[in-house]
C-alpha cells in the first residue's frame, strides 16, 4: 500500500510509532551515556584512592595483568607506566617480577581466599637490589566493569627487617656475655655459702642464698632468650626423627611430680587405650614444650587442684591438652599470651619467653597452639602436631 492510500489515521499511528522510536533511541544514548558517566566516575574514584596510598599498590585483572598502579609502586621499583600498563604481573621488569613465592600467593593461595594478608617475600630486583616485601592481596569484584580485579599492596620492609636482625644479634651476643657472667658469680656464690672462704655468720648466708637464688632466676631468663633468639633468627625447622609424644608426656609428668607435690596438685593423664604410632617430630624440642605447659599449669594452679593432661588421636593429628584448675587469665590477656615478654601480671616471676618458645616450635612443626580460659576457673593450654 503506497503512502497515498493509506487513511490519514493510518499515517498518524506510523508517525507516533516513529517518534515513540525516537525518544526510545534518544533514552538510551542518555542511558549509555550516563553508563559512561559512572564507569568514568568509578575509574577515577579508585584511581584517587590508590594514589593516597602510600605503599606501593597495584591492580590486577583476572588475568594477573596490571591495570593500574599508583606513584609509590613506580618511585619504589622504578618502572614507568609505560613498562607496565597491561603487562603480566610476572613480565614487569625483564621479568624481575617472576617470583616463585609471588606465584604461591597469587595461582595457589588467593584463588581459595578472598584475602591474604602478611606474605613475606624476599628477592634480589635487578633495579632496586635485595628487596624484603610484605604482600597483602584481596579480591574484588566491580559492579561497574563487571569482573575480578586483585588489589596487590607491597609493603618494602627491608629496613625495618634488617634492623630487627641486627637488634636480635646485637642482644644476642649482650645475652650470652651476660650467661658468662653468671656463671662465674654463681660459682664464687657457691664457694662462699660453702665455707670455702672463711666461716659465715647465719644472717650472712642466708642473704647470700637470696642472691644465688635470683642469680639462677636470671640466668633461665638468660637461656631462655637465648634460645628464642637462636630460633628466630634461623627460622626454626625442625630436626624430624620417629617420636614417641604419648612417652615424652609420661616423662615430662614424672619430671614434674616433686613440684606438683609441694603444692598437693595431682596430675591424671587421660591417654589412648592403644599406643598411638609415632609421629616425625623433634623430640628434644616437643619435650620442652610439654614441660613448659606442664610447669606453667602447675605454676598458676592452687594448693591441691588438678592439671590433667590429655592425649587424643585426631585423623591426621594428634592432640596434646593440659587442663588445669589454676587462677585462669583474664579474657583480654587471652590473645597475647604467646608474645614474647607477655606477662599477664606485673608480680610474675620468670622470663616471659616459655610460651613464646612454645608457640615458634609448634609452628615449626606446621602445627597449632592455643589457650582458653575462664577467670577463676582454671585454664587450657593446647597443641596439635601432624602425624606425617
């Protein structure tokens, strides 16, 4: 039907369905461009966030590729956006980026996490030099873009780790002078309580018994730091060998049982009816965490209370627990109590350093320790070693 015979009415309907048309299309270039507005507005507003930053920052697509990376990342490493912008995170640099540790965290760690926070890795930038970073990366998803980015912040510690290095070594090397000291002035202590020296008047002794007594007070102080220190400072691994944990349990109890019996403490031992196999474990250096858990229960447990300590077997790890009837620790002393020089009360005598120990042996073992407790009511101090 040509234009000239259709009704007037039927030319009108054509020429609203047109305009109709025309306002849909002009809505929808308003709507992209409104779209465009944002995405802008978005882009720029994380660009703004980034650059206040003051570690080095950069964003990464699904593809590890940079999308983004703030003024710090290009002063610290120095690179320039254009050695940068789309490239592989592993490329950046003549590949000075292509760190085995960096690619754990980013193809093996974070696609199970949304975060990851503290990952340390230590490498030799041609650009920079040695390098000591701390990476912390999280996922994002932006509505906008519609895809996974990875915010990836480098802080540079290397200052600050090599000056803890020199601090542990210099107080390390103050520590052992100090041991040398000791042992020396306990010694002549020994000779004078003695008689060795000439007879001593009943006030003289008793005084000098005082001094020997705090001089061996501080010289565990002394070894134990000395051996915090000598675990830190080589990143403790264990000297694994077969371990019998439930025989070292017994042997640390009976160690005990003369202290406990000062005080009329009871020590139960609640163990399997079977003998669990042995485990791979340094056995020198589990016996002293279990004798510290032990002397640290008695410590804090009452005339004629109970510690119990407890062994279970658990799929792929066993389970060590010293349960005592003791004072327990007051709920916001919980979480610090395995930090070295922690000390709940200011009148406590010792070190500070048992638990510290304790906790770096476990987890050199790639195992957990932890305590829970309940003001009054006594505490529980557990860990867990892997069988293989």
């Amino acid at each position: 039907m040509s234009d000239q015979e259709k009704t007037k009415e039927e030319l009108i309907d054509e020429l609203r369905e047109l305009r109709d048309l025309i306002k849909g299309l002009e809505a929808s270039k308003i709507k992209l461009k409104r779209g465009e507005a944002k995405t802008e507005r978005a882009r720029s507003y994380a660009e703004n966030i980034i650059e206040t930053v003051r570690d080095p920052l950069l964003v990464l697509d699904e593809d590890l590729k940079l999308l983004s990376a703030n003024r710090s990342f290009y002063k610290t490493f120095k690179v320039t956006p254009r050695e940068t912008l789309g490239k592989l995170i592993y490329d950046l640099g003549n590949r000075q980026w292509d760190i085995p540790r960096l690619r754990i965290l980013l193809e093996d760690i974070l696609p199970k996490h949304a975060h990851i926070g503290n990952f340390e890795v230590e490498h030799d930038f041609p650009t920079v030099g040695h390098k000591i970073v701390r990476l912390n990366a999280r996922q994002i998803h932006q509505e906008v873009v519609g895809k996974k980015m990875i915010l990836l912040a480098a802080e540079d510690i290397t200052r600050s780790k090599r000056l803890e290095r020199e601090r542990k070594n210099i107080l390390s090397m103050f520590a052992h002078d100090m041991k040398n000291a000791v042992i020396t002035s306990e010694g002549f202590l020994s000779r004078l309580i003695a008689g060795k020296a000439g007879a001593l008047a009943k006030k003289q002794q008793d005084y000098l018994e005082i001094i020997r007594d705090d001089l061996k007070q501080l010289s565990q102080f002394i070894s134990d730091f000395m051996e915090l220190a000598r675990l830190e400072a080589k990143e403790y691994k264990p000297v694994l060998a077969p371990c019998n944990i439930q025989a070292e349990i017994e042997k640390s109890i009976a160690a005990v049982q003369l202290e406990a019996q000062k005080k009329k403490i009871t020590i139960p031992a609640e163990l399997p009816e079977t003998m669990l196999p042995m485990i791979n474990a340094d056995t020198d250096k589990i016996g002293r965490v279990i004798r510290n858990l032990l002397d640290n229960a008695i410590k804090y447990t009452n005339e004629g209370g109970t510690v119990t300590a407890k062994l279970s077997d658990r799929d792929n790890e066993i389970l060590v627990s010293f349960m005592d009837t003791g004072i327990g620790i007051p709920k916001g002393h919980v979480s610090h109590i395995f930090e070295a020089f922690y000390r709940v009360r200011r009148d406590s005598k010792g070190s500070g350093l048992g638990l510290s120990i304790a906790k770096t042996i476990i987890e050199g073992h790639a195992g957990r320790i932890w305590a829970e407790s309940a003001p009054a009511k006594g505490s529980i101090f557990s860990f867990t070693l892997p069988k293989q």
